[in-house]
C-alpha cells in the first residue's frame, strides 16, 4: 500500500512538472561557470533572431543580427549584456561580415529607441572566454553590449522589435525573425 501511494505522488509530480515546464513553452536559462574568466554566466535559453530580406542579391538571401542576453556574475559583481552577432546567407567569398561601429546599433522596442553601449567586440570583453548561442557558420562579427535587467525586462515584454543598423539617414532595418522573447524574459523575471 505505501509503495503504491509513493507511486501515485511520485506521478502527480511528474505531471506537474510536466504541466508548469509546457505552460510556460520554455527553458530556463543556462547557466554555467566560465573555465577561461572564473564567471558565473548565465545565458537566455534561445536568442532573438532579426533579419532583413535581400532579395535584389538572391532569392531567400538574408542578412540577420542574433541578440543574445546573458548576465555574467564576478564574485557577487553581476552585469548585464547583449551580444550581437551580424551574419548573413549572402555568399560574400571569404568576406567577413561586418559589424555596425558604435552608435550606429539601435534597438527599437515599441515606442522607445535604446541605442546600447558598445562595450568591445569580444566575449572578453564581457568575462565570458568564449562564444554563447553564436550562430552556425563561421563568419559572423560580434559586437558585445552592456546593458541592464530593467532594459532586458523592457525588451522581453515589448509587443514590437526591430533592430536598425546604420545612420539615421540610411537606416538599414531588421525586423524580428525568431521570436524568443520567452527566453529572455526566462533570464531576467
């Protein structure tokens, strides 16, 4: 009898885990202490995708910006970044992609334009010693963010996204491709 009621508890908890992890339709983030800088980080489980169609170069040809969020914990000091990785299904021949210099990456959420601060272009630059939910292939360029929780929160419960690279004269606009902001929203509740 005691058997049997441990396995009936033990089903309803699984059922309630199982039910809490589907209703909320994603994973925490992960978390994982860097080998490299000795930092806890702490990365949204799935990133933001943008992209912006270039279909004048070839059919299904896309230039996209992946923004991920991540906190990065040094002894108790915990900041906040976003790392923006450009990168493109143009075949450019050997050429890297280029990244946006400072100033000329904005985020628009909404009805407010956040215009971040380029902290480097590395994942050093942030304490992290190597690159997190980069994207596939090998030619992307990094431009790493610092930023805030409120910012992050703002981005995850923004109805609108885009990014917009260039100057405000010939602004070039990515519109938002993959949504994960559950995810971020999971890094930063």
């Amino acid at each position: 009898m005691c058997v049997r009621l441990i396995h009936v508890v033990l089903l309803a908890l699984a059922a309630a885990v199982g039910a809490c992890t589907s209703a909320s339709g994603t994973r925490g983030p992960t978390e994982f202490l860097d080998e490299k800088t000795a930092a806890t980080v702490s990365v949204a489980a799935k990133p933001l995708v943008f992209a912006r169609e270039r279909t004048e170069l070839a059919a299904h040809a896309r230039d996209y910006v992946t923004l991920v969020g991540a906190s990065v914990n040094r002894s108790g000091t915990v900041d906040y970044f976003m790392f923006a990785y450009f990168w493109s299904t143009v075949d450019r021949r050997d050429a890297q992609v280029e990244s946006p210099p400072d100033g000329e990456f904005t985020i628009a959420a909404d009805d407010r334009r956040i215009l971040p601060h380029l902290e480097g272009h590395s994942t050093q630059d942030a304490g992290v010693g190597s690159a997190v939910r980069a994207p596939p292939g090998h030619r992307w360029s990094l431009n790493v963010y610092k930023t805030d929780i409120a910012t992050l929160r703002y981005l995850a419960e923004s109805r609108h996204l885009a990014a917009i690279t260039g100057s405000a004269q010939e602004p070039i606009i990515y519109e938002l491709w993959d949504d994960q902001r559950p995810a971020l929203r999971a890094l930063v509740p």
